[in-house]
C-alpha cells in the first residue's frame, strides 16, 4: 500500500511502501542520526520521510531519540521500500487528537473505568505480522485485564496536517494488519489547513459478505477495515467570534469493542457531542492563532 492521493485506501494489497505524494512532505535520505536530528529541527512540516533506512538504522534512531529525550513519533510500516514517516509534534496536529481523546477519557472516567482502562501514549508496537516494521501511535488505549501490558490496543488515534488522508488511512490498515486485529477502532483526524475544517474518520474492520444466486447463502470474505462514520468541522469565519459547523452527529465508539466485552450497568458507548466536537476544533484553530 501506498500513501497516496487516493480518496479510498487499497483494501485488498498489504502495505508495501510510503511514497512522497502527500501534501507538502519533505523527503530525506538517511545518512546519520545526528544529520536527522538536524533536518527534524529545521523542518516547517509536522512530517518527513526519511529514505534509505534499514531494521537496524530504526532501532538505533529509536535508541538515540530516547536517549536525547525527543519528541518526534516514528512510522515504519513497510521495511521492504526503506521509508519511515517520521512524525514532528505541532501545535495544530497535537490539539488535533489531544481534545478528542480528552472527552473519551471524559466519558471513560465517568462510568468509573479509569482503573480498568490503559492510556497508551506514543507507545511503539512491532508486527510480527509484518516483519521488521512497527510504528508509534498519536495516542491509543485498552482495557486491562482484557489486555495485557505488551498487548496491542484496542484504539489508536492518528492525525494529520501536512500529513494527506490517504496517508493516514494508509497507516490505519496497517494498524489493523499489522496487530493480526487486535486494534478494533481506528479514529483518523485530519486538519485541512486551506479549508479551515477537521475532518474524522471512524474505521473499524468488518466481514464483507456476498450473496450466491437467488439463495440467502452468505459467503464470508476476510476482514476489511470499514469506515463507520465520517464528521466534518468547518470553521465559518463570516461570524465575530468564529463558529464551527459539524456535519453531522456525535462520534460514538462502540462500548464492546474498545473493552472487549458488553457494557454491564451504568456503562455504555463512547459518545463526543457535536457540541464538544466543535469545542475541539476551536482549540485547533485557537492554537494556531486564528481564533
């Protein structure tokens, strides 16, 4: 699979590479880790892609990044092309996700959970699924015990500026893939900088089924990542102060799927208000001063 300019992602080939298609993404060929050190901090972009890298070039930016205490997330999805997305917190791409995993910690807390959930952070996971690759979420969780300490999460969380959608859809597959599909709800946030809008995508994997003759007989297929709900936030600069147009309902996350079993009394699903999700694309736009 690649990240490209795609408006759906290629369900039915493994990821295989990162290509330099996305909006404005800066490409660097990998000759030493104080050399990427460098380029990460001169960058203007919330992403690169680094060419040329091995295993082992992964494992030892990993241990320097760790050692020097940076910041940056890392993207290996597909060894076989030598790329790795590199990610560089911003202000916009860090409210992104950080607001909408605020009010779901909200939600989590409220039905008394918080004991029984686990907060992930940029946590990295390698596949044994796909040799060799790995990569760092914007944020995950699980559900503990259901869950165990080196487990996959249940939900992971991406977002995007410079980053394009299809780009992000692109690691959401491999999220799914690469955990043998033990990740159960991906949430894609993407910022469009030129239309002043968030846009959210709610993925999930399903059985695809298929009809045979006039008969009700079901064939089912393999799993396939499903997009289950798509929100759009515009911001509408005609008013003083600016205000936030959601397209559509509120964002709701299955309850069984991010821990693993029926919601027993008081419990239920996940659900971020309209109104909160225009709350969280205030602080976007905020953040970046334009608010």
């Amino acid at each position: 699979m690649e990240f490209a300019n795609s408006p759906q992602p290629s369900l039915s080939t493994p990821a295989t590479s990162i290509s330099s298609s996305d909006e404005q993404v800066p490409v660097v060929k990998f000759t030493t880790i104080k050399e990427l050190f460098q380029v990460i901090d001169k960058t203007r972009s919330d992403v690169l892609i680094a060419s040329d890298i091995s295993p082992k070039d992964v494992d030892e930016i990993h241990s320097a990044r760790d050692k020097a205490g940076r910041g940056f997330r890392l993207s290996y999805i597909s060894p076989l092309t030598e790329k790795m997305l590199i990610t560089i917190p911003s202000r916009p791409h860090e409210a992104a996700h950080e607001n909408i995993h605020k009010f779901i910690m909200f939600r989590i807390y409220g039905m008394g959970l918080d004991d029984r959930w686990s907060t992930e952070g940029a946590t990295r996971y390698k596949s044994s699924e796909i040799q060799g690759s790995g990569s760092e979420p914007d944020k995950a969780g699980k559900p503990i015990p259901e869950r165990p300490e080196d487990g996959w999460p249940t939900l992971v969380i991406e977002a995007g500026y410079s980053q394009s959608m299809a780009s992000l859809r692109a690691t959401m597959e491999w999220w799914f893939r690469a955990s043998n599909h033990e990740v159960k709800i991906v949430l894609l946030i993407k910022v469009n900088q030129i239309q002043q809008s968030l846009v959210i995508e709610r993925w999930e994997e399903v059985h695809p089924t298929a009809r045979l003759g006039a008969t009700t007989t079901r064939s089912v297929s393999p799993l396939r990542p499903d997009c289950r709900q798509e929100i759009t936030i515009t911001k509408d600069t005609s008013s003083n102060p600016a205000t936030y147009q959601v397209n559509s309902t509120d964002l709701v996350l299955p309850f069984r799927l991010l821990f693993l079993r029926e919601p027993g009394p008081q419990e239920g699903d996940i659900v971020v208000t309209t109104a909160e999700l225009q709350r969280c694309a205030a602080k976007v736009w905020y953040r970046r001063g334009q608010a």
